[in-house]
C-alpha cells in the first residue's frame, strides 16, 4: 500500500483529511494573494472550515465546534459586515496590495522547506493515548471554578461593545451636523 505522511491511502478516511488539508491550504493561499479584500474574506470562511474538519479528525471535537461558532460564526461574519456595510465602500477602490512579494515568497518557502523536511524525516507511529476532553469535561470545567472570569470577560466585551457603538453614533452626528 501506498502511504503518504503514514495515511495509508486505501482508507477512504484518509482521501477526506488529505481533502480537507488540501482545501485548507488552497483557501489559506487565496486569501494571501487575493487582491480583492471581499474575495480574501469568503477564501477565509474555506479556510476556517478546513481548519475545523481537520480538528474532527483529531478527535478534538470542542476545538471543531468553537472553530465553526467562534471562527466562522462570530469573527468572519463580523469581518464581512464590516466590508460590506462601510458607507464609503463605494467611492474607494478596496484591495489588498502585497508590499513586497518577493520576500514574503522567500520566506514562505524556507517554512515550506523546513516543515517538509521535518515532516519527512519524522517517525509517524500511531500510538495509543488517552481519550481527549469531551465537550461534556470542558463544559464541566467551565461551568465550575471558570465561570466568574468567564462571565467577567463576557461582561468586559459587551460594555467594550456599546462603547465602540456609541463612540462610532456620535462622531456620526457630528457629521452630519
């Protein structure tokens, strides 16, 4: 049988996470090079899903839930927004111009070089380990000694929140005047 990365490929298991891996980094590149900001925000939401199916095969299925919610749901819908309810989208041209390519094509390829080669010359044996946190033991955690700074941040975040949407009302009306 033929392995890759020690996937054997005649598991149908492996094609899905050489897939998702793939789509992961498709989309990650596109929104690297992508000259339209629109264009490198919806790469993004490929690009978080990847990262999400690929927790799945970790068995790291709280990392998978808080990739889709918090990632996908919360932070790149609120990039989108942003995007596409600025009022003065359309007097500018918006783009995302690379200020020096070749470099950043320098640099990526010495971390592709080191990572291939570190990844070649490891031993991928699978062994066994114990069960990973569930959904349920992270909650559990959370629920328990967590929960006064967790519902603290909460707090934090929401008056952060009305204060940025007042700041942003009043300089409003000020223009408006």
């Amino acid at each position: 049988m033929i392995a890759v990365l020690g996937l054997q490929l005649s598991n149908p298991g492996a094609w899905v996470f050489l897939a998702f891996a793939a789509v992961t980094v498709a989309s990650a590149l596109m929104v690297a090079v992508s000259r339209n900001i629109v264009y490198s925000a919806f790469s993004l939401l490929l690009t978080f899903f990847g990262v999400a199916g690929l927790y799945v095969f970790l068995d790291a299925d709280f990392l998978a839930a808080a990739q889709l919610l918090v990632y996908i749901g919360g932070i790149l819908v609120l990039i989108l927004f942003g995007i596409m309810l600025t009022n003065k989208i359309r007097d500018i041209h918006v783009s995302n111009d690379t200020t020096n390519p070749i470099l950043g094509a320098v640099v990526a390829a010495g971390i592709f070089l080191v990572l291939a080669y570190v990844s070649l010359r490891c031993d991928w044996q699978v062994e066994d380990r114990p069960p990973a946190a569930t959904a349920h033991e992270i909650g559990r955690a959370f629920m328990g000694r967590y929960l006064l700074p967790f519902e603290a941040s909460s707090v934090l975040l929401l008056g952060a929140l009305i204060g940025a949407a007042y700041l942003a009302r009043r300089s409003e009306k000020k223009e408006g005047a």
